[in-house]
C-alpha cells in the first residue's frame, strides 16, 4: 500500500506546537487591510490557535498524530 501524503496547502498554512496544537494566521489581512484600523492590523497579524473542533480534520489533512 502506498504512503499516506499530507496535504501540502495546509502543511503551507499551519504549524504544528511542540505540544501539539494547531497554529494558524488569522483571515482579512488581505488586500482589504489598509482600510482597517491600527488596532484591528495588529490583533490580525498575531498567530493564533486551530479551534478543537477543526484539530482531527486538520490532523487528517497533514497526517499527524496529536500526543
């Protein structure tokens, strides 16, 4: 039987955290950005994690075994 591949376009977008979470770049810094506010820039520039209910899709996706 052949090899399992990952999903190369979300191996591109997630991270995986040395415990096991999920993290992700937040959506709407696009083309649309500069018509946002500083404070909204700033908060959408920071990582953060994959919601749980989306890990074992995720987890699917990139063939990866949570610890």
């Amino acid at each position: 039987m052949p090899k399992m591949k990952s999903n190369r376009s979300m191996m591109k977008r997630v991270r995986i955290t040395g415990t096991g979470k999920i993290k992700r770049k937040h959506a709407y810094m696009g083309h649309f950005a500069p018509g946002k506010t500083k404070k909204q820039r700033m908060h959408l520039a920071k990582y953060t994690y994959m919601d749980k209910s989306d890990m074992p899709r995720i987890h699917d996706m990139i063939n990866y075994k949570a610890k």
